[in-house]
C-alpha cells in the first residue's frame, strides 16, 4: 500500500462523506460553519483508536478536543490551558471530560521507565512529555496497567481543576463540571470514575 493510495482513499472517503451528510442533512455543513456551541470539552489521549466522536456516536461540532499522548494536563503546558480557556470562557463548554484509556501505550512505557532508578534529565521530548505520568506510575503498586490509567486520570482531573481557568469559572458562578472517564478498548465502553469536580 503506497502513501498516495493512503492519502487518496482518505480525501475519497470524505468526499463520499461529506456527499452522505448533505443528503441526510441538507445545510448542515453550512449552519456549522457559521458557529460551533459543543456543551464538551474532551481532553483524551492521541491514540488512534479512540476517536471521541466515533466511539460517542456524535456529529461534528457536538464536542470541542484537545488530544495529546497520554491524556496528560500539564498545568505548565500552554496548549492545552489555551484549549481549556477558550472552550470554557469563550465557547462555553458545561462538561469538561478528561478519557484516559485501557491498554495505553504512554502508560505502558512510564509504568517500565518508573521500575527504572530515576534519571536527572528526561532525554527525548517525548519522556519530558511523559515524567509527570512516570511520577504517578512509581506510586501505584502491582502491574496493573488500568490501574496506572485510572491514576494519572484521578491527577489530571485534579489538575484542571486546580487550573486558573476552572477557578476563575467558578469564582463567577459558572457550573462547569470536570469529569474523569476511562475509555476500555476491548469493550468500547466508556466508563465514568465518579470523580467528578465542580464549583463549590
């Protein structure tokens, strides 16, 4: 299979798709280009096989993303404060939902780099990205990999909440609730941890 086959089939598809879509919903496509108003905010991983819209069965324009390897929500990482800013203050998100996922790869490394004597400096951007996660993985016992996933979803939460931009929210009253999800692969079910954080 070639690159061009790939790129081909995926404009192809959507095409096919977007031809589909104005059939079933005449104007659609058009009344969203005009404004987005998503009530969700999902904060998930970049796994391919989680595609929030697929496994929710939504339409385009019912959830705002932010994806990123391995779900994390660094409270020092401008992308996804900026994302959390505008669809909170700006797009007016009601639910802010952070999927973690079974069987995650980031996961997976950090609970194998935390068996590992702690390095001074993480060497690649991508175990820089992955340290906070590694962090997590040397406080949860056993080798239980959904429960390394259950925990780093726990302190992302407890990251977004702690953030400027959900205080500032609640400071003025606003009811933004931050929801954490597991995401299982072998069933396609999302799970919700009941760990809900809202204004208090």
């Amino acid at each position: 299979m070639t690159q061009d086959y790939i790129l081909a089939r995926l404009l192809s598809n959507n095409a096919q798709w977007a031809e589909d879509v104005e059939k079933a919903a005449p104007g659609f496509l058009a009344d969203l280009a005009t404004a987005q108003t998503p009530k969700v905010l999902w904060i998930g991983c970049a796994d391919s096989r989680v595609p929030e819209s697929v496994v929710t069965a939504s339409k385009p324009g019912d959830i705002f993303v932010h994806r990123n390897i391995a779900n994390q929500f660094h409270l020092t990482d401008d992308s996804a404060l900026s994302v959390l800013t505008y669809a909170v203050e700006h797009v007016g998100v009601s639910h802010v939902l952070l999927v973690g996922h079974t069987n995650c790869g980031g996961a997976a490394a950090c609970a194998q780099a935390a068996k590992a004597p702690a390095a001074s400096e993480p060497a690649s951007p991508l175990e820089r990205w992955l340290a906070p996660l590694t962090e997590i993985a040397r406080t949860v016992e056993g080798e239980d990999l959904t429960a390394l996933v259950e925990a780093n979803v726990r302190v992302q939460v407890e990251n977004i909440a702690l953030s400027d931009v959900m205080q500032r929210a609640w400071a003025k009253g606003r009811d933004v609730q931050v929801h954490g999800w597991v995401y299982e692969l072998e069933s396609g079910r999302l799970r919700d941890l009941g760990i809900t954080v809202g204004k208090q």
